[in-house]
C-alpha cells in the first residue's frame, strides 16, 4: 500500500498524467505483485531508503538522478518478480497447461 501511495504521489508530483493513468490502471496488478517485490526478506527499509532519494531528485530538479533511479526500481522489480514466475515454474505452478494450444 505504501508504494502505490507513493506511486500516486509521484504521478500528482510530476503532473505526469500518462504515469498517473499507468498506475491507475495497474494498482490491482501492483498489489498481486507486492509480495515478491518484498521478498522473504521484507527489505521495506531498502524501498523506503530509494523512495526518499527519489523525491529529494525530484525535489532538487535533477531528472537524470530521477531517471536512473527509478530504473534501478524497475530493475530490481523485474529481477523479483522473474526469479519468483522460474520458482513457481519449476515448482509446476506456473506454466502452460498440458493440452494447452498456443
């Protein structure tokens, strides 16, 4: 819940309107992929650390900082959210169906 408030705030921040739309349309996707952002570790602190450096970019006009942080974000979402789709997969929970046709 804190990072979709985040999210909200970022998008009301920037007057991002196509942000703003994105996380809209994905808060309930967000929500389903919390937990494996927030691995086993719960690494709360690491987010929090990321999203105060996030808004001091933005509060001191430096775009590029912002830019590479929020990759650095996605980066690491991405990282989780794959190790835990290969997990489920090779644990058969994830998967095609047999029968299943492409």
């Amino acid at each position: 819940e804190l990072d979709i408030a985040m999210n909200g705030l970022l998008g009301e921040a920037t007057a991002n309107l196509m942000y703003q739309l994105v996380t809209n349309l994905f808060t309930r996707l967000i929500r389903r992929l919390g937990p494996l952002y927030y691995d086993r570790e719960r690494d709360h602190g690491r987010s929090l650390l990321t999203h105060r450096e996030l808004f001091g970019a933005l509060e001191d006009g430096d775009p590029e900082r912002a830019r590479t942080l929020v990759g650095r974000m996605l980066d690491y979402s991405e990282e989780r959210i794959l190790a835990e789709a290969q997990r489920l997969e090779e644990a058969g929970l994830l998967g095609p169906v047999e029968g299943d046709k492409l």
